[in-house]
C-alpha cells in the first residue's frame, strides 16, 4: 500500500510553494472540460469542433486555452528538481516515471483495442474516429519530453543570463514567423514547437528565482501583444486548433500563441495571493494533493470517456441534438457527469500506472543513453499523436518531419526510450 493522498497532504513542508501545484491541476481540469465542451458529436457519428459551429466562442480561448500555464508551472517544477538531481540520467528518470508509464499503459491497451475493432471489420464510423482522435494529445506528452531533455542547458542559460535567455526565445520564435510569412520560407514554422514552448517554460524558471516581479505588466504586454498580432497580422482569433484553417496558433504554436502564454503566466502570477490563501485550507490541500497524484492518468483518458458516452448514446438510441441548439445546450450537463465518472472508473483502473516507483540515490551517471532514449521517446510519442490507431494493419503512417511514422514504429521507439531511460537512470548506471 502507497502513502495515501491525505497522509502526504498531512506531511506537505511549510516551503512547497502550494499554488504550482493548484495551478497543475487547475489547468489540466480546464484542458479536459474543453475537450469535452468542444467536441461536437453528430447523429451518423461524425465529430465536429463547437468553435467552427460557433466562431463567436473562439474568443473564449484566450481564457481557456491553458496550456501555457501548465509549460510556466513545468518549468518552476523542473528547475528545482534539476538542481535537486544534478546527474542528467537520474534526472530525467525521475521526471519521467510518472509521465511515461501511465503513457505506455494507454498505448498498450488502445494499440490492442484498435487490433481487435480492425480484425472484426468495425473500425468505420465513431469507432473509426476515436482509434485517431484519442492519441492526439498525446502531442502534449511529447512537448512535455522535449521540456525535460532541454531543461539542464536552458537551466544553464537562465542562470547566466536570466530575462536574456527568454528574450533570446522570443526572438527566435519571432524570427521563425517572419520567415514563415513574409519570405515563405518552407518548413520553417516547425521550430516553433521548440521556441514558442520552450519560451513559456523559460518563465517557470524565472519564477523559481523570484524573478517575476510585476506580473501586471506581463500580461498587459502579452493580451496587447496577441490582439495586434490577430487584428494586423495573419493570425487567427482562435488560441487552439481550427478544422480547415490555413493558419493555426497551435499547430505549429505562432508568436501570438507565445503573447497569450505571457498574458496567461501574469494573469495567473497576480492571482498568486488569494490563490495561496485558498489552497493553504487542509481541506482544499488534500483535494489537490488526491488529484495532482491522478492528473496525468485522467488526461490520458478523458477523450475516451467522452467518446464512450457518445457511443454509448448512439447505440442505446439516445437522440444527439444538433450542436449548438439549446436541446444540445440542455443536454451537456448530462454528457459532463456520464463522461466524468467514466474518466473517475478508468482512473481506477490505471492509476497504478502513475504511482513513481520507490526513491533511489540519484547515482545514475548514463547520460548519453539517457539522451538518446528521451529522444526516442520524443518522436515515438508525438509520432504516434499524429498517425492514431487507426489502419494498423494497412500500415497507416504519418508524416513526422522528414520521416514517415507508423503506430508500432511509433510505439517502438516510445518503449525503447522509456527503458533506456530507465536503465541509464538507475543508481550505479555507467554511460
């Protein structure tokens, strides 16, 4: 039995900055109820976006669109476990086990699953669509992985150079959007899933340093940054991902993207007080400390829980309004609560996947293994983001940078790196 949820509420040190962790939660809750808000599920089984039924919502993504703060909080977490484990491959082993094992196990049994619907013929339909869209924010865990493989030299440049090495960031990811645009420079954007992210996550680093001290004029800056962007320039008004569009703040991330994270990261600064005063309450404490030990397994599986509850109404006979009309707007309550305590019943089921194995000496001296085992992680993750679970046995591939992927290649190198990250981490590992 692991120490329960109340008992490490109980043992939480009076220095734990306790608001990072609220924020954790907070944002990752918000992504959830989004994806559950945005998908618009027809009668014959096809799934929309409510934004492209509704443009006047997209507004509503400068305030939900939170996975800015998640990077911002990211950042503040690894900077100091990385001065807390100065050895790269016990570090990144540390960081990864709760992120890679819970994804490995969701793999695991959708990879099963998308060969059972294929074998019996049944992959057409609503079932056709979950087997691609449930890998998709698998992209996070893969951005995520990249995060912690750079962490120790932008750790470095931070301490050198301090707002510097943001501004360097920034530059760069506006030197990106420049060619994109205005020399059309091809293939280009793609870097900005370095620049931009790495940008939001240089800001945690700032802040686990004191160094974000008026944060009102970070986000003056940054909501001014992204309305100019929008208004003049070729970006959209949506902060994630359109169907059709031919610009998307998200994919790749644009510098407007990067002007709404700095408008995030202030917002949710000067909201640190009463932020800490609400999660200093014991009761609110636990509450935080269960549901941070159960973030990344309810993530991993809340577009299934939500595409459950569709199929489950589809095949009962239930009635889908079409989206956006009040019928539709009556009904999401009900679809809210049925996909909430089916996420609750997975969770159940694959929680253990996210406990951390037991502590060990941070004695692991691996470190070019470890490189090279987040590196396939990396791309074997956001591979199989891209390409899904559908057509395993057609040999369905996508396209990921110059090379293309499919599903078990994908999960291949996801596996491989995870172990030998596990294995360069381990007390006693040589290089």
């Amino acid at each position: 039995m692991g120490i329960s949820a109340r008992e490490l509420a109980a043992a939480t040190p009076a220095t734990r900055d306790r608001y990072v962790d609220l924020l954790r939660v907070a944002s990752l809750g918000v992504v959830v109820l989004g994806h559950w808000l945005m998908a618009a599920v027809t009668a014959d089984g096809r799934v929309g976006n409510l934004l492209a039924v509704v443009p006047e919502l997209q507004i509503a993504t400068w305030a939900l669109q939170v996975m800015p703060v998640f990077f911002f909080v990211g950042g503040f977490s690894h900077a100091l476990a990385r001065r807390s484990r100065p050895q790269y491959a016990a570090f990144l082993r540390a960081r990864l086990q709760r992120l890679l094992r819970p994804t490995m196990a969701f793999t695991g049994v959708w990879g099963a699953v998308a060969l059972v619907v294929q074998l019996l013929g049944e992959d057409g339909g609503l079932a056709g669509v979950a087997l691609r869209l449930v890998a998709q924010p698998l992209w996070f865990v893969g951005i995520y992985l990249a995060m912690v493989a750079f962490t120790p030299p932008l750790l470095k440049l931070h301490e050198r150079y301090g707002w510097g090495a943001f501004g360097a960031l920034v530059g760069a990811a506006a030197a990106v959007d420049v060619l994109r645009f205005a020399a059309d420079v091809p293939y280009v954007e793609f870097l900005n899933f370095a620049f931009v992210w790495l940008a939001v996550h240089q800001l945690g680093f700032l802040r686990a340093d004191g160094m974000i001290r008026v944060p009102l004029v970070l986000a003056a800056a940054g909501l001014a940054g992204a309305g100019l962007l929008v208004a003049l320039g070729p970006y959209p008004l949506s902060m994630v991902g359109m169907p059709g569009e031919k610009v998307s703040n998200m994919a790749p991330p644009t510098l407007a993207l990067l002007c709404h994270g700095l408008w995030l990261v202030g917002a949710v600064e000067l909201l640190k007080g009463p932020g800490t005063r609400l999660v200093a309450r014991a009761g609110v404490w636990h509450k935080v400390v269960a549901a941070n030990g159960i973030a990344m397994t309810a993530f991993l599986w809340h577009l299934t829980a939500m595409l459950g509850v569709y199929g489950a109404m589809l095949a009962l006979g239930v009635e889908l309004p079409a989206p956006a009309t009040a019928a539709w707007w009556a009904q999401v309550p009900v679809r809210f609560a049925a996909a909430a305590l089916l996420t609750a019943a997975l969770v159940a089921a694959f929680r253990r996947f996210e406990r951390p194995a037991p502590a060990a000496p941070a004695t692991g001296s691996g470190g070019p293994a470890a490189a090279l085992g987040i590196t396939l992680a990396l791309f074997g993750v956001l591979g199989l983001s891209m390409v899904g679970f559908g057509g395993l046995l057609e040999g369905r591939t996508a396209l990921l940078i110059a090379v293309h992927v499919s599903a078990p290649a994908a999960v291949g190198m996801a596996l491989a790196g995870w172990l030998l990250v596990e294995r360069a981490g381990r007390p006693g590992a040589r290089a």
